[in-house]
C-alpha cells in the first residue's frame, strides 16, 4: 500500500472571476481535514499558506488542539492534529515527502478540466506499490492552471448519482475523496 | 426513488461524558451540509435547535446567503441553502415530512451501537419506492439514546480500509453518508 498525503493550498489558487489569488485560512478546515486524513490513514496533512502570518495562525490553531486545555479534553482530536504540518508552498510540501522524483501529485477539480483518473482506478493504485501520492485540494475557486499541469494525474470530479449540481465545501468534497479512495467496501 | 432529507440535531445530544446536552450551532455546519444535501439531491436539510435564540441565529446566517451580498456573489451557495429547514425539534422535522407514519428514520452514530444498516443496502432501499427516508446526525459526542430508540434503522458507522481511527467532523461524515448513498458509481 503506498504513503499517501493531502495538501491544501491557499496559494496559487483562483477567485470568482478566474483570477489568481490568495486565500485566508479557514479554522475548520485546519480541523477537519486532519481528522478526516488521519481517519483514512494519510501520513500528512500539509497547510500550504506563503504569508507567514497565516502560518502563524495556523501554528496557533494547532497548538490549541495539541497543547492546550482542548487537547486534553479531546484527545482524539489531538490525535488527529499530528498528521498536520504547515508549510509556505506547495513545492515545500513535495519536498518534505522526498522531492518531485518521489511523489505523484494527484489534483483535484469541482469541474472537468481534461482526462481524469476514475476514484475506482486511483483506488487501485493506491493499493499496490509505488511512488507517496500527494493528493492537492485547493480553496478558492480551486487550484491555479499551474498547479493542475504540473500535476501526475487529474482525479475525476465528485458528482452525486442524482444530480449535476455541484457546490460541496473542502471540508466535504475532501472527506469523500479520501472515502472513495480508502473507504472500506 | 425515495425522497431523501438530512437532519442535524442538537438537542438530546450526548457531551464527552455521556450526559444528555444542547450544543451550540457551528456556523460552517449551516453551509457544509446544506452544500452537500442539495449536492445529493436531498429536498431538505432540517436544523433542528430548541432555543429560539440559536435559531435566530441560523435564520440570520441563512438570510446572508439568500438576501445579503454573499448571494449575490456566490449564486451556487444561496442555491444550496434553499433546501435549508429551521425546526425546534427532530419531531417538528417529522412533521415537516408528513408525520411519523410517512418518514422512515435512519440513524446515524461514529461508533457500533449495535445491529446496523449496511450502506449498500441503504443505497439500494433509497432506490427503491417508499416513505421519504430522514437521515439524522448529531452534534457533540452523538445523539442521544431516545433519538436512536426511535429510529427504524442505524446506519453502520464510517470506516476506513485502513485503520480503525475514526474520529470525522460531522460535516465530513454527512458528505461521506450523502455519497454512499447517492454517489455516482
């Protein structure tokens, strides 16, 4: 079975009109992403923000859970933070899982952008050997071009079997990619 | 196919002790699983608070996203709250459905509590002809005894392949339950 990790990213990331920008950290998505990724059995959880105040908080957010008076009365959340590491970069996250050559990144789309990996496919992969998957999941309006071409495969978008609405949250759309890829069946 | 509604209950929940309490609304819980209700098809998320006050303030987050100038600027996000329902109670949800005789409960809980719907079979009853089916989470540390007395089926908890760790926010857990249940295949 091969290593996998989230990443979120801030940075580079698209707003409402397409344009490239910068997200604020949202506390939630510190949370429950690490819960969810520690649930499904990533080894990491990456914050990637360029502003270091943000890291800051960030650190914040995470002392609160792992040190603090929340820890102690939550311990499986503090559990779940020890997955999460806080990086500047996208590039910084592939580099503390052993550089480009070692890792595939996977990214993710609320939209079809090109050829895409089925979940069912990617699933398999993941169950055999092979190079640590970094699986990217941007806030915003999602990842920025560049992110997705320098990316080893394209997962599907999330659809519901009902209906072609789209608009789930971060918090969600990750939990249910992690489910498809690692759920058991 | 069977009409599917979500409810999330805050009264009678459980707290870390296992005594029967009230929780505070979480304000990203009134976004995420409305975005995932209407994402799977769901005709109504119900919010379910016995203090008026606390659903003053759902009204108040609702009314930002379907009247204020967020709506105006993320049209899919008031779309998603149109299926948003602020109820006192999980009876007043039952009402709102036609009435015990016309709702099947579905339970929903992190641990196994004991015999336990399998979500395959789920899918496949949701399928089918029938009552309207209420898929009920709860906040805190889960929902209270009496809640699940009444159910007429526990869905079986959420599992990795992986681990047995499981330690999901509820908005992850409702989006993996909604794409279990309604996902694509």
């Amino acid at each position: 079975m091969r290593r996998l990790a989230i990443a979120l990213v801030h940075h580079p990331v698209l707003d409402g009109t397409g344009a490239i920008v910068t997200t604020a950290v949202t506390n939630l998505d510190v949370h429950d992403l690490a819960r969810s990724a520690r649930s499904y059995g990533c080894t990491d959880y990456f914050v990637a923000h360029p502003i270091a105040a943000q890291r800051e908080l960030v650190q914040r957010i995470l002392s609160h859970w792992t040190e603090g008076s929340s820890g102690r009365r939550i311990p499986d959340r503090r559990e779940a933070l020890t997955v999460l590491r806080i990086v500047d970069s996208l590039t910084a996250a592939v580099e503390a899982l052993g550089g480009r050559e070692a890792v595939e990144i996977w990214v993710t789309a609320a939209r079809a952008l090109g050829p895409a990996l089925a979940f069912g496919d990617a699933r398999g992969r993941l169950e055999g050997e092979g190079k640590a998957v970094l699986l990217v999941f941007g806030t915003g309006w999602g990842l920025a071009p560049s992110v997705l071409a320098d990316a080893d495969a394209l997962l599907e978008p999330i659809r519901a079997a009902t209906t072609d609405y789209n608009h789930l949250s971060v918090r969600a759309a990750c939990a249910i990619a992690l489910d498809r890829l690692r759920g058991a069946r």
